[in-house]
C-alpha cells in the first residue's frame, strides 16, 4: 500500500517563494556593486598600481642641454723655477709655501699691483702675477676676479678735517699723523702757524724750515705741500717766510692718485732756519 504525502499547507509555499525573491534581489544587488569600480577610489588602486608614483627618469637630451659649471680660476707655474708664495702680496713679506713647475692653485682673487690671491692649505696665501700665470682654459674667469687688499696694511683712522701746527717764532714744533688708501683717511689739511709775531723787526719775520718725514707702505706715493698742487716726496724739505701779516700757510698730505693701497704714517716738523 503506498503511502501518500501530505499535502504543504498553502501559507508554507508563499513564505517559500517571498524568501526566494528577496534572496535573487539581493544576490543582484550586492553582485552589481562587485563588478562597477566605486566612484570615490583611485584608478591606480581599483587597478593593483602601488600608491607611490615612480621617480622620474633622467632626460640625456635636457642633461647635455644644461649649461656646464664652470671651474675655478686657476693660476699655473708655467716656469722652470719654483714659485714662492706669501703671507701678503708683496716680495717683503714671510714665505708660507712653494709651487712647484706645472702645479697650479685655485685663486679667488687679485690686487691692483699684480698679484693673485690663492687658496693655498686651507689658508689665503698670495702670490705674483710674475710666478703664476692664469690657466688657459680658466683665463676669462680669472680676469673677472675681484679686487682684494692687502689683509696686513691697516686702515687709518678719521681725524680732524682741519688741523693747526703752532709754533712759536723762536720755537719748534711737529705733528705726527697717518693716512692710507683706498680706504680710511686718505687726506689731511695742515695749518702751520707762526706765533708771537711782532709788527716791528726783529721779531715781525722768521723763516721756517718744513720736514716731512714718513713710514710705511706706499711712503713712495705720498704728496704734500702746496693745498693745491703737492709736489713734495717724503724726506723732502722747504724752507718758507712768516710774517706778522701772513703768519699762516696751509699745506696737504696726500696720496698719488696713481698709488696703490697705502698706509704711512708721517712727521711734519718746522724748525728755525739757521743764519
């Protein structure tokens, strides 16, 4: 006898059939989502690319397009002799070094009397223009080197515009001042002045004798006496009347325009003429 089945009550099959609808539209739902790339995340993501972009790769055109830099001035001893170098641009000062024939050294610099100013041991060191010459391939740039000092000649201080030597008719007298150039107090304006004059001889005139003596660089370039031509060196001497009426001279102590960078200091005497 077969058995037979019982019949699934009616309201069984619609929950059945609500479950599996609701199962397909969420099955597409979510299925759709898989398979559209979201709006809000990268490309390179969605794609497996890392998130660090690669360095770029060097151009050769634009590398070889690129001006070259150029290399420094440098100064060559084309001689047969070693080349002394020194503390200061001048034969007088102390050795520091030698360059050797064909050794060249870097140079930063030059003077206005012919000599280079070079790196030389991690220290600034000098030498002529007579021992080194500029590198040929570096000539330009050494041309455009800038003017330096001498470190080791000092700067005079500024003093008064105008300054007064007295002296009385049957005294002496001396000023001791310096000067220097480019820079500092290049210049001075002296005043020599006869005192105790009378207006009745023998005392109404004397004649004074003018001394100029001086130390230093660049002494050879020193000018003085007349406030508007100086023609006078140092160690020069002239001998000028004083009257009770013209008691009074002015003079000038200056530099060459031609002079190198200068410091000197000066004496300027006056004494009695004698006989």
């Amino acid at each position: 006898m077969i058995a037979q089945r019982s019949p699934t009550p009616r309201r069984f099959q619609w929950f059945a059939l609500l479950f599996l609808a609701l199962s397909s539209a969420l099955i597409g739902m979510f299925g759709a989502l898989l398979v559209v790339p979201l709006p809000f995340l990268p490309d390179s993501i969605l794609a497996g690319a890392p998130t660090q972009p690669t360095p770029a790769q060097a151009d050769p055109a634009k590398a070889l397009a690129d001006p070259v830099r150029a290399a420094p001035c440098q100064v060559i001893n084309n001689g047969t002799s070693i080349s002394m170098i020194r503390s200061a641009p001048s034969d007088e000062y102390s050795l520091v070094g030698l360059l050797a024939p064909g050794a060249a050294l870097d140079s930063i610099g030059r003077t206005a009397n012919g000599w280079y100013v070079v790196n030389y041991g991690e220290r600034l060191a000098w030498i002529s223009s007579a021992a080194a010459a500029p590198r040929t391939d570096t000539a330009a740039l050494c041309a455009a080197l800038p003017i330096f000092h001498n470190p080791l000649i000092a700067d005079a201080p500024a003093d008064l515009a105008v300054q007064v030597l007295s002296v009385d008719r049957d005294g002496d007298g001396a000023l001791n001042e310096r000067i220097s150039t480019p820079n500092g107090d290049g210049y001075d304006l002296v005043w020599i002045e006869v005192i105790n004059l009378h207006t009745a001889p023998p005392h109404n005139y004397r004649e004074m004798i003018l001394l100029l003596t001086c130390e230093g660089e660049g002494a050879a370039f020193v000018r003085w006496g007349s406030y508007y031509h100086p023609t006078l060196a140092c160690g020069a001497s002239i001998t000028l009347p004083f009257m009770v009426n013209a008691s009074r001279q002015p003079f000038v102590v200056r530099f060459a325009e031609a002079a190198p960078q200068s410091y000197i200091e000066y004496r300027l005497e006056v004494v009695q003429a004698v006989g």
